[in-house]
C-alpha cells in the first residue's frame, strides 16, 4: 500500500509539473502577442485597418494596435529622421518603403493592394450636375470652382495628382493642364488625402483629387478617370512612366524624383520593431484572402496578393506563402 500511495504521490506531482511546463508554454506564447503593435499607414488605409485592426484584436485581445495615420512620406520621415519606434509602415506607394526605408531600417516589401485616382465631389458642389469625364479639366478651372489636392511633399496622392496631370496634358491634347492647376487653389493643399474630407464636408470646395478607396468609403460622389491617366491599369505602366514629379528628399535641400506607375500598397516590419512577433502574425491576417484582404477589397482597395517580391530570402517564413519569388 504504502509502494501504491508513494507511486500515486509522485504521479501526482509529475502531473503538476506537467500542468506547471503548459501553463509556461502557454503564457509565453501568449506574452509573445501582447504589448503594444505600432502602425505608421497612409491616410488612405484609415477605414481598411481600422477594420483589420479590430477583427485581429478579437484573436488577440491582448495586444494594443496603436495607429498613426499621415502621408505616406510623411510616415517614413518618422522613421527615418525622428527615429520614432514602428512595428509596421504601411505605404500607399511601394516605392516610399523602397527608396526611403530599404536597406538601412528595413530588408522586405510587400505588395498587398491597389487603388485608382479620381475626380472627387457632392451634391452641393458647383456644376455637379454638369461634371463628366471629359469636361472635368474645364468646370475645375472655372473661376467660380475651388478644388483641393494633397501635399507632393508629404503624400503620394499629391505627387500622384501631378503625374495625372501631366499624363491627361497628353490625353486630351492640352498644354496648359499641368501649369493652370498646379498654380490655382494652393491654399487648398493639405498634408495627406485625407484631410482634404473635411474640406468637401464643410463646402469649402467643390472638388478634390482623392483616390477612390476613399470616396467609396464616405460614400462620395466621383468621376472615373480614364485608364491612361488614373494610374490604375497595368497596361498603361509604361505611359505612366513619362510622369515624374520631383518632392523633398529625405535629407535639407535633397530631392528625389517620382515616376509614375500603377498604383500599389505595400508594408514592412522594420528591422528594430519593438514588437516583432505580434508584426508578423498582423501582416500574416492582412494578407490572408478571407480576413485582411477581403476587408481590404470591401473598402474599394482591390488585393494584388500574391506578387513578385525583392529580397525574398529576408521574408519572415509565416509571410512566403503570399508572395512570388
């Protein structure tokens, strides 16, 4: 008897223990998704990864999504000169990660999505009974009509409104295009796309270039720019690379030039992210075509999953199945 209760004793205490390692293991893999998750997105990416945002925390509740939203180059300078902590820096234009981020503050870039510019209005605007895809350029430069545009400087969508302009010079045989805009409504410019909402919404303008993700998502009205200036078709890219428009560099008095091309959202997990693990497993739900990428297209931003990636090789593991090498 006394063998049985010294056998049973000790089982008992190799359960505990066994009980003791699992609890370790489980608390260590769920210490891994905790803690903050630091998201530098463009401005376009509000609404998306707000959802995506809210649907990962229901995994992981444990974890505290905190978003910053600017301009796409406006975030990389967080990075890159204020040397501010980030998990995820997620571009409106892959070429911002590209030529600002890679190689010194990261290996990788992912391409996740698309998107198109547009003609963005409403109701109340001037001459929006009037407005069409082929007389837009005349009704804008009316004297009586007031549109706004994002910062070249600070965000794609402005530096993609200038290469649009110049491509629709061609398009509709018009020299002065690119000139008459860019000279009218300065005051009107705002630091990233986004911001130009508020201006429609007050009637402050009549008109702002946004991309149409974002008009979609604020139920806008818009006009649907033609294919070979709107920056969206594929088949266009190399037209699109006869638009080039020079913003500030990421150093005093530096400039960079910016070639068009079509359209394409990219992120990156820093190579100091201070919350890496939990980095992964939200880039692995924003690519994965029933969760992030579906929320993604429900908010008018098409997946472009899975395409031809540089550095294929520094790729996290979890992240190789969503892109081509």
């Amino acid at each position: 008897m006394l063998l049985r209760a010294t056998s049973i004793k000790f089982l008992s205490i190799g359960f505990l223990f066994f009980l003791m390692a699992s609890f370790s293991v489980f608390s260590q893999g769920s210490k891994q998704l905790s803690s903050d998750l630091i998201i530098f997105h463009a401005g376009s990416l509000s609404v998306p990864f707000k959802e995506i945002a809210a649907e990962f925390k229901k995994l992981n509740p444990r974890v505290n999504i905190l978003m910053e939203s600017a301009g796409s180059v406006a975030s990389a300078r967080k990075i890159t000169d204020l040397d501010k902590p980030c998990d995820i820096m997620a571009s409106a234009d892959y070429s911002v990660i590209d030529k600002m981020l890679i190689p010194k503050f990261a290996d990788w870039n992912i391409k996740f999505a698309s998107n198109e510019l547009c003609v963005v209005y409403s109701e109340k605007s001037r001459y929006a009974n009037q407005i069409t895809a082929k007389n837009w350029t005349e009704i804008l430069l009316k004297p009586d009509v007031a549109f706004g545009r994002s910062d070249p400087n600070s965000d794609p969508c402005g530096y993609r409104t200038e290469m649009m302009l110049q491509l629709a010079e061609k398009h509709y045989n018009k020299s002065a295009i690119y000139n008459n805009f860019t000279r009218k409504d300065q005051q009107y410019m705002r630091p990233k796309e986004t911001d130009l909402l508020a201006l429609i919404e007050t009637n402050s303008v009549d008109y702002i270039f946004l991309y149409r993700s974002v008009a979609v998502q604020h139920n806008l009205k818009y006009i649907v720019l033609p294919d070979a200036i709107n920056l969206k078709n594929p088949s266009f890219a190399s037209q699109y690379t006869t638009a080039k428009v020079s913003i500030n560099g990421s150093k005093p008095g530096e400039k960079q030039i910016m070639t068009g091309e079509p359209m394409v959202y990219s992120f990156t997990i820093l190579r100091n992210a201070p919350n890496k693990t939990a980095a992964i497993a939200f880039a692995e739900f924003l690519l994965q075509k029933n969760k992030g990428q579906a929320i993604m297209a429900r908010n008018g931003q098409p997946s472009v999953v899975p395409m031809k990636v540089e550095n294929f090789d520094k790729i996290p593991l979890q992240l190789r199945p969503f892109v081509k090498k």
